[in-house]
C-alpha cells in the first residue's frame, strides 16, 4: 500500500534523508521502517497496559484470597478452641490425639 504525506518541512525531509544515508536505504525504506516501528511499539506499549491491568486483577485477587483465608484460619482456631473446651479437653492433648490419629504432623513436614 502507498501513502503520500504533503507538506512536509524541508529540513525534516534532509534529516530523513541524512538517516537514510546512513543507514544505506532509500528515504522510503527508512520511512516505512519508522512507521511500522512505531505501530510495533504503539502495540506492545497497548499489551502491557492490559498486562499490567491483569497483573493488578489478579494482585488485588490474590490480597483478598489471603485475607480471606486469614480469616477463616482464626475463625476455625477459635472454633477449635471453643470445641476443646466443650469437650474438657486441653488443646496440646487434642493435638496430639488428631497428630495420632490422622497422621497430621507427618503430612505437614512433607
């Protein structure tokens, strides 16, 4: 596909062609390597914003998850403590009677 831009400054087209020298392409290459440059970099500036929306959903997701999870920990804590006293047990006996019973202590070092 052809594109014609008009109007442009003297100056900015010798600077072009300066580049272009340098580089040993014609003014058109050099332009058409700049345009697609920079629809390149348009999209992945364009991909990290949504990137980095994403990366933020799912921070704030994972902060609420252990929040959450915080909760219900001290939630099922008390519950157990509630429970140990219901039953007239001492808690380190409880412990040891659920570490003996469902092997609990040795699947947490694993």
């Amino acid at each position: 596909m052809e594109i014609k831009i008009r109007d442009v400054d003297v100056r900015a087209v010798k600077v072009l062609d300066e580049e272009a020298k340098k580089q040993k392409v014609s003014r058109n290459v050099l332009l058409k390597r700049m345009v697609e440059d920079a629809v390149k970099f348009d999209g992945i500036k364009l991909a990290e914003k949504e990137l980095d929306v994403t990366v933020s959903r799912v921070a704030d997701g994972l902060e609420m998850t252990f929040k959450r999870l915080n909760h219900v920990e001290k939630r099922t804590l008390h519950l157990y403590l509630i429970l140990c006293d219901a039953l007239g047990l001492n808690p380190e006996e409880a412990n040891h009677i659920l570490d003996k019973t469902f092997a609990m202590g040795d699947k947490e070092e694993n």
